[in-house]
C-alpha cells in the first residue's frame, strides 16, 4: 500500500514537473494581468462622469431668487392728475421668483464634445495598451534566457551522466591495472565542477522565472518553457498599436477642432420666470402679486478677433507634430525590422556551421573514448574532448534559442 502511495506521488510529481508555458501564453497574462491596465478602468469611469455632465447642460437650469431692498428713491410722476391719486412705490421691495433655463440650440457644441470626450478616452487608454506591448520584447528577453539555461542545464547533467559511467570504467580499468591511479580523481573533480555550474544555472533561471511571474503574475516556477519555433513571415507592414494610438490622437484633434467652430455657432436658449413681489410687474401696485415672464434669447458672439482661428492653427501644429511622431516611429521600427532580418541570417549560417563542428568533436571524443580504456591516454585529455562537445551542443542550443528569440522580436516589432 505504501508502495502504490509513493508510486502515486511520483508520478503526480513528473506530471506537474512536465508542464509547460508557452510565450503566447505568456504574452496573453502579460495583456490580463499586468497592473498598468487597471487604470483603463479608472479612465472608463472618469469619462461617463464627463459625459453625465455634458448631458446635464441639455437639462433646464432652475434658480430659487429671494430678494428684499430698500432705494433711497423710487419712480414719480412729475405731474398730478386731478381727481387721480397715484400711489408711488414703496422704498422698500419684495420678490421671490424661480428662473428656468432651456437650451434649445447649441450649434452642435455639445455633441462635438463628447465625441472629443469619447476620442480622449480612447486615447488614453490606447495608451496604457501601448505600454504593456512594448513589455512583450522584455518578456521575449526573459522566456529565451530561461530557455537557453533549461536546455544548458539538460546537457550539463547529460555530461555529468556520461561522467558517471565513464567513472565506473575508469575504476575498473584503475584496479586492473590498465589505467593509472588517480585519473578517477580528474574525472570526480570535473563532475563537482558540473555540479556547480547545474547549481548556479539553476539559480539564474529561478530569478529569472520571477521576474516573468511578477509580470504576468502566475507562478510559473514550476514550469518548463516551450522550444517550439517561431514562424514569420518578412514584410514591412507594420500592425503595431502605437499606429491606432497615433490615428486616435489626430481624431482628437480633429474633433477638438470642430469644437472651436461650433463654440461661435449662434445659441438658443428658452427662459421663464415666476414668482411673487412687491411690487410685481406692475410697478405702480404696493402689494405682493404673483408674475411669470417667459420668451427666447438668442447669443451669438460673430467676432472673436481670430481667436478661433488661432486656436486650430495650433491643434493644426499638433497634428504636423504627431505626424513626425509616427514618421519617426515608423523609421526607427523599420530600421530595427532590418537588423533583426540581419540576425536571423548570420544565425542560421551559424546553426549549419554548429553542426558540422559537433559531427566533428563527436568523431573526436569517440577515438579519445577508446584510446583512455585502452590506457593510451589521461583523464583529462578525454575530459578535455568531452567538454569541447558539450561546448558546442550548447552552442548549437544558444543560437537556436537565439535565432527563436530573433523572430520573436521580429514579430513583435512588427506587431503580429
């Protein structure tokens, strides 16, 4: 029982140690996850505010007005009628009325705001997008460098298995005589070596898995990473965001635009007034009389000595200045699409050239390999074979991982 337990227990730890994580896995955690992108929340809800309050000004205006004066003078007649008394005004007045504003006719004005209101928020939050995109070519980075030391750790512990084997035999050859004593001293050392550099390759990659999980927060220590190739496919057409970002920002400029024209744009507005005073309307009745005014008012500013004109000549500067920015953008992107196009090809050249050099060294440590049992040569001469293998094995891995980390980039430059 305790048997199928530990066996249980075994293979549930190989099950979970054989997970893996993919980048695009990792790019779409990055893109949930990443704690910048909270803020397009806050930004949402500070644009339904401004767009609450925008619709509010359709609404009437209603004013309570309480008012109780004294003049030192009040309105006479110069004459007198005879027969007819006319009672002057009290020096001192009373009223209370309720004013109600209706706009009627805006020129638009309105609605050009919250447009540029919603273009804003865009914007803004395109922004944030931006920012966590241009996370992806650190992410890239990070994953290739956890790779590269996964599969350098893989053939440092397949050199300390041939180490171990080739140890037994160097003992047994030791004890008959046919090698000479301590070459499984050199051998014992150079697997304590292997132990290290396992160790120190072991913590490199656990740092670096970290920084990964911190930033698409998921613990992801437990997890190998996946050597898969990158496909691309080589072409100048950018698809990145900043793009969208750019257009977003020349939208809004456009829109703020026409919100200068429509701020001149002739106003109709709706008013009523009632209430209760003393006098009322009339003002040649002492009493407290109930009143209403209603009617329209139209409000047009036509000259504004070019303050308009001036204001859009300015967004117009702005737009000259985001079209530089994106003409820069573009170049630069471009410039970097090229270099990694360069890097690809020297690597692949490379990778062939790997090749040929581990057929070589194998040939090698094989006549080595036979010429050490037969005690022609040291331990150390078969060491030395051995780790120049292994050097180029994991150089081969490093520019595979290298020319992966390459395309990475490319696609990420590219924005696919």
């Amino acid at each position: 029982m305790k048997l199928k337990y530990i066996i249980f227990i075994l293979f549930g730890y190989i099950a979970t140690a054989q997970q893996s994580i993919t980048l695009n896995e990792c790019y779409d955690l990055l893109t949930e996850n990443y704690p910048l992108l909270k803020q397009g929340e806050f930004i949402e809800q500070q644009n339904q505010l401004d767009l609450e309050i925008l619709d509010n000004k359709r609404k009437p205006t209603i004013e309570l007005l309480a008012q109780a004066s004294y003049q030192s003078d009040v309105t006479s007649l110069p004459i007198s009628i005879p027969n007819i008394e006319i009672e002057e005004p009290n020096n001192e007045q009373y009223r209370a009325s309720v004013n109600v504003n209706q706009l009627i006719y805006d020129g638009g004005l309105l609605k050009a705001t919250e447009n540029a209101k919603k273009n804003s928020t865009n914007s803004r939050k395109k922004e944030l997008e931006v920012s966590v995109y241009q996370l992806r070519l650190k992410l890239n980075q990070l994953y290739y460098s956890v790779l590269s030391l996964q599969e350098k750790e893989a053939l440092l512990k397949l050199k300390l298995n041939l180490l171990q084997t080739k140890l037994k035999e160097v003992k047994a050859g030791i004890k008959y005589g046919v090698l000479l004593p301590s070459q499984d001293d050199i051998i014992e050392a150079e697997m304590l070596k292997i132990d290290q550099l396992i160790d120190g390759n072991i913590i490199s990659k656990t740092n670096l898995k970290n920084t990964i999980s911190q930033l698409i927060n998921k613990d992801i220590n437990m997890y190998d990473f996946d050597e898969s190739d990158v496909s691309i496919s080589l072409s100048n057409d950018l698809k990145r965001p900043e793009l969208d970002l750019f257009n977003l920002k020349k939208e809004e400029i456009t829109n703020n635009s026409k919100i200068f024209d429509y701020k001149n744009k002739p106003k109709l507005f709706g008013f009523a007034q009632g209430g209760v005073g003393n006098p009322a309307l009339n003002m040649l009745d002492n009493s407290f009389q109930p009143y209403y005014v209603v009617g329209l008012k139209l409000k047009w500013n036509p000259f504004d000595w070019n303050t308009t004109k001036k204001e859009q000549q300015k967004l117009l500067i702005n737009q000259n200045y985001i079209d530089n920015q994106q003409e820069i953008f573009e170049l630069n992107t471009k410039i970097e699409l090229t270099n990694q196009q360069s890097q690809i090809e020297n690597l692949n050249k490379q990778i062939k050239s790997d090749l040929d050099i581990i057929t070589l060294r194998k040939r090698i440590l094989k006549t080595v390999d036979s010429q050490l049992r037969n005690g022609v040569i040291t331990a150390s001469i078969y060491i030395t074979e051995l780790t120049n293998l292994t050097e180029a094995e994991i150089n081969l891995k490093t520019h595979k991982i290298q020319l992966t980390l390459a395309k990475a980039n490319y696609n990420t430059l590219l924005g696919n």
